[in-house]
C-alpha cells in the first residue's frame, strides 16, 4: 500500500505492506536508527516515538494507519544541530549512561512536559513510567526533567 508519512517535517512516500510496524519502517525504510528496537511488546519504551505530540510505542503500530499523522522521532529533537535543552541538560546530568533508553525516554518527557510544565517529582515518575533504563539511571533522569520543567 503506498502512504506518505510525515517524519521530523518530512514528507515520505513508502509502499508497505499492512502488516509492517512503525519500528521497522523508521529503522529498515528510513534509517532513524535514534529509535531503539527493544522488547517489542510495547513494554520498555525503547522505541517511544511522537504521533501528534502523543508518545506511542512504534513496535506496536502498523504503519499503513499513520498516514496523516505528524512521527517525531529522536531526530527530530535537535534543531540545526543543536541538542534541545532537554537534551541538554540529560547530558549535563549524565542522563544518558548507555543511551539505549534515552531516545524513547527524552520524547516522553518532552510529551510529558508539554502537558505538566511544572509537575511533582511523583508526576515526572508518572509521567515516564513507560520507559525502563536497564541501567538504572532514573536518579540522573528525574534530575534532568526537574530541571527542565524549572526552565519552562
């Protein structure tokens, strides 16, 4: 089935098969490689991407029903080559570790802070609480979205 998907503001004119995921079609059609390919069952968040500025997990998304929709994925964070101020500031605060979460776990806080520009630290919990760092960085990670949601 042909479709155009917009990605980052861009413009892609795909045929895919029905029964094709999101997750592949970033990483195999596209080259987003920023988004992770983790469980596939929708569980650790790895591959969080933003679908109408709503974070979804594209391992669980067919790509044929996306047509229309605005996919933001890690590539799209960055400005002109330069990081956000999230981004930034998971950096500053060693945030990232082995990096494998950050991608899917920086467009959630993003989503998250744009719905709760001031949240508690129990609504940041909340509001990441779909994505898993195996590295147990959450500590770093609370720390960078306070941060940010103080700047806003």
């Amino acid at each position: 089935m042909q479709i155009t998907l917009t990605i980052n503001e861009k413009a892609h004119v795909l045929d895919v098969p029905n029964n094709e995921l999101l997750i592949d079609t970033l990483r195999e059609r596209l080259f987003y490689y920023g988004t992770k390919k983790g469980c596939g069952t929708g569980e650790c968040g790895a591959c969080t991407v933003l679908i109408d500025g709503l974070p979804l997990n594209a391992c669980l998304l067919f790509t044929v029903r996306l047509e229309g929709k605005q996919i933001k994925t890690i590539e799209g964070v960055a400005k002109n080559g330069k990081l956000s101020r999230l981004q930034e500031l998971f950096v500053e605060n060693a945030a990232v570790q082995c990096g494998f979460c950050a991608p899917g776990m920086v467009l959630s806080a993003e989503a998250f802070l744009a719905e709760n520009p001031k949240p508690t630290l129990d609504e940041i919990r909340e509001g990441i609480s779909g994505n898993v760092c195996r590295c147990s960085g959450y500590t770093h990670i609370l720390k960078a979205i306070t941060l940010a949601s103080e700047e806003l």
